[in-house]
C-alpha cells in the first residue's frame, strides 16, 4: 500500500453496498478516500457499511442511467472508479436476462464512456469474472485465453471485460479488468452462494441443499486479498503501466464444492456434513480455476490469507451475525 495515496482523493465505487462493495468502501475510508458509493439499494439492512454510512456520499440510482453517472462523475471530480454494480448471481441472471445485460453491460459501457469525457479520470477498475472465460478444457485459465461465456452471466461479464479493453485500446481510458473466482467472507449475504448458504445451513441446523453433482471445481479466495489486489491495481496502474490488462485474482488452490463443504463443516465442529445433492445445476462451468502467476509477477500480489484459517474467520462472523438477530 502507497502511503497517503488514497488521501482526499475522489473515488466513486458502483455497487458500493455489495459483499466486495461493502469492504473496499470500509478500506477507502480507512485511507481517508473521498468515497461517492451508487447502488440502486442504499442504506440497506443487512450491511457491514452501517457505522459508517455518514462519511459516505451516498447516490442512489442505476448504473445504467447513462446521465446520472455523467453527472456523479464530471461533477464529483471523480479520480478512480471501482465498477462494481452488477446482477452478480448466475441464477438471478438467468431468471431475468433483460436486467442483466442492462446492468451489466449498459452500465459497462455507461461508466466507461462517462470516464472518456472527464478529465479527472486516472484510473477505472471493471470487476468482470471467472466467468468470462466461459467453458475451457485447459486448467487454470489464464488471463490470455479467450472470452467466451455461454449464459447470461457470463456472456454479461465477457461483454464487460471487452468494452473495458476498448476503451483503452480506442481511447486510451486508463482502464484495468480484474476477474476473481468464488470471493467469501464476512457480510456477504448472497445465500445463494455456497460458503454463505453452507455456514447459515449448519448454523440453522438445516441441510444444506446442493444444486450441483457437488463435483464442480472453483478456487476460493477471502475477500481480504481481492481487496488488497483491487486497491494495489488503482495504485499501480500508471507506474507499471498496466492500462487495458486484465489480472486474475486466485489462491490456485481448486476445490470441489463437496471438500470446500465438508471443510466448513470440520471448521464449525460438525463430525459429519449434513447435505441433500440435488444435481439442478444447469447452465454453470463444472471446472474452473484461475492462475494468479500475472498477478504475483506484475502487481508482487499475493493472498496472505490461508482458506482454512479465513473460514474459521467466516464462521464466526455468520455465528455473531445470527446470533445477534435471534
Ligand atoms: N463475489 C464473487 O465471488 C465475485 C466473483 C467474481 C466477480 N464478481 C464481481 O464483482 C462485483 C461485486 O460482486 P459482489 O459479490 O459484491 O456482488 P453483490 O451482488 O454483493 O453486489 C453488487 C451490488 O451492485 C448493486 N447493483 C445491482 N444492479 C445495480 C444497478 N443497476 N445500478 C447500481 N447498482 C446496482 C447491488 O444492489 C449490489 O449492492 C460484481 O461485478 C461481480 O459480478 C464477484
């Protein structure tokens, strides 16, 4: 981290009041960032951001209101953008496509464009995905293998990752894509999402209903480290000269959903896992893992944090979390 960097400096963060939101927005006012957060839901409940809401210039409206992000842009001289609003779930993507595509692409496109006209911009930072790969028989996935996602989530995120690359590559917007695997931690509370859904199952005495074969492979990676990398990329970006590459952020450490569930379990003093295999799961990769070896040469990222000893740091946050609402 770059001493006083982040000091008084104009960010704004879409899709602030989400899991990866949530914690850059808490890190950014620890460096004393001027943080303007946009989401279509502000001041929500379930939140870690509830202490700290009144530092926070709060916007609430779409990304995918092309004038409304000019304006928070130009008029907030706004200096670094972390894009991060999104339908971020495969399954609510594939529920409702339209959505989608709107946020996620449109809202792409809108940030990007926005950005070319101010003079303020130094640096955008697009959260695309894993998924914007798409299906690849080579494991891991490299940053240069192609885009090419097949469903709506992904074929969202592989659009995304392409704008972002035009922009630089047409405009010169000093732009940087980063593409995560499965990211978990405190305040997430996306339960459709595995690490979350397993540890409330266990917490609730429920079983846990998997949609998948349970086989399916993903790294898995604390959010602590996707934070560091996020931030160590805005920094880096003009000094290393990095505009318009896209990074992997990993622990290369693949995990099938079956192991990463029995692991949780061991963490949360289960003797055995109490699971339901439905085998739903349709339309998602089976097997996915990234390489961080870019990251780690270019950027001397590494993710400091251990999966278990992160889990055990999880679970303990969902435990405090229930066991204050109950
Ligand atoms: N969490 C992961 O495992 C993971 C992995 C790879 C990539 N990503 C990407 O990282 C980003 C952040 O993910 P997350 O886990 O924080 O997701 P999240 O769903 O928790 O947060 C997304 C936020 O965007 C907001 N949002 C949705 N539509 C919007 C719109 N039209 N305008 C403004 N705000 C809108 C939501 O209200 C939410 O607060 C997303 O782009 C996601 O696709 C996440």
């Amino acid at each position: 981290m770059q001493n006083n960097f982040w000091k008084n400096k104009n960010i704004l963060i879409t899709g602030y009041e989400g899991f990866v939101g949530s914690h850059l927005t808490l890190a950014l006012l620890q460096y004393q960032a001027n943080v303007f957060g946009l989401d279509i839901l502000t001041r929500r409940k379930n939140t870690i951001l509830t202490n700290d809401s009144s530092k926070i210039n709060i916007i609430k409206g779409s990304v995918a209101d092309y004038d409304l992000v000019y304006k928070i842009i130009i008029q907030n001289k706004i200096e670094f953008i972390f894009h991060l609003a999104a339908t971020s779930l495969v399954g609510e993507a594939l529920a409702d496509p339209l959505e989608t595509f709107s946020t996620n692409i449109r809202g792409t496109w809108n940030i990007l464009e926005a950005s070319r006209h101010s003079k303020f911009t130094k640096g955008a930072i697009i959260a695309s995905s894993d998924k914007a790969y798409g299906i690849k028989n080579k494991l891991p996935y490299r940053e240069d293998s192609s885009l090419c996602g097949c469903h709506p989530y992904d074929v969202s995120k592989s659009c995304a990752d392409l704008l972002a690359y035009t922009y630089f590559h047409t405009y010169g917007l000093p732009v940087c894509i980063t593409r995560c695997g499965n990211i978990f931690g405190p305040g997430d509370f996306n339960f459709s999402r595995i690490v979350p859904d397993a540890i409330r199952s266990i917490i609730k005495n429920k079983t846990l209903i998997i949609r998948s074969d349970g086989k399916f492979t993903r790294d898995y990676i604390y959010i602590k480290d996707i934070i560091s990398g996020y931030l160590l990329l805005a920094e880096n970006m003009q000094n290393l000269k990095i505009s318009g590459e896209a990074f992997n952020f990993s622990n290369e450490s693949p995990l099938s959903v079956l192991e990463l569930v029995k692991i949780i379990s061991r963490l949360s003093g289960k003797q055995k896992p109490n699971y339901k295999i439905t085998n739903q799961a349709k339309y998602e990769i089976k097997y996915q893992y990234l390489s961080a070896a870019k990251a780690k040469k270019i950027l001397k990222w590494r993710p400091h944090h251990k999966l278990e000893a992160a889990l055990k740091e999880t679970i303990k946050w969902y435990q405090d979390y229930f066991a204050k609402r109950s």
